[in-house]
C-alpha cells in the first residue's frame, strides 16, 4: 500500500500543472494595491490619461510579476477610428493602453484587482473582435 501512495505521489510532483488563466483578481500586497488604485485615481477613464495610469502601475506590477508589461489597444481595421469601451467615459479613444501581470489587465476598466487578459476583451470593449493587441515597445505613431 506504502508503495502505490509513493508512485501516486510521485506522479504528481513529476507532472507540471496545467497553466490555467487565472479568474482569481492579482493578489497585491496591501502596499501594491495602495499605489495601484492611486494610480487608478488619479488617471480615471474619463480623463483619457490611461498611458499615464500605465505607466504608474507597470512598476508595481513587476513586482508581482517579472513578464508584466503594457499593452496598446488598437482598432484592428487601420480605417477605424476609435476604441469603444463598455461603459461610457465621455472622451473619444483613438487607442488605449493597459497592463498585463498575472494573466490579467489592470486599468481603469478594471479596477484594481484586474480583469483576466482571457476575458478582458469581451468584458469591457464594444466590437472585441474588432480591436488588436500591439505591445507598448512596437508601437511607432
């Protein structure tokens, strides 16, 4: 018996876990989550100030996780105008900016805990299928 609960045992710590997105919001340190929602407050979605809020959280965010980055929304169509949020935040938004960390997108659509980078699309942007992710560092305007 000894034996078959070993070879189970060790069958489990040999095999990798699988790397399911999280739906559980970042778990920041109290401190983390201070700096992040100030960030959030003082760059709220109607000021269209979200690379400033970006760029405040980046730092922290690698705190939590050395591969976060930030993002650019763009229309995916090169025509197209504007992103369209959800929700209404009175301005106009030729693109848009987000961070990554954890598999999650903080900003402020999200809100401090986040909203999984696997759902975030369809969450919080009119047309989801109609925007295209480009990484801060590749974008040249």
């Amino acid at each position: 018996m000894q034996g078959a609960l070993f070879s189970t045992l060790r069958y489990v710590e040999t095999t990798p876990a699988p790397r399911y997105p999280s739906k559980m919001p970042i778990a920041w340190t109290r401190p983390q989550r201070q700096r992040v929602q100030r960030a959030l407050q003082d760059h709220p979605a109607d000021s269209g100030r979200c690379e400033q809020a970006a760029r405040r959280i980046l730092p922290t965010a690698h705190e939590r996780d050395a591969a976060a980055q930030i993002w650019q929304l763009w229309p995916a169509d090169e025509d197209a105008s504007f992103v369209i949020p959800k929700v209404s935040v009175g301005v106009l938004w030729y693109f848009h900016y987000t961070v990554e960390a954890e598999q999650h997108c903080v900003d402020a659509l999200t809100g401090v805990d986040g909203t999984s980078r696997d759902s975030y699309l369809e969450t919080h942007w009119k047309a989801p299928d109609q925007l295209r992710w480009v990484p801060d560092e590749e974008v040249t305007t």
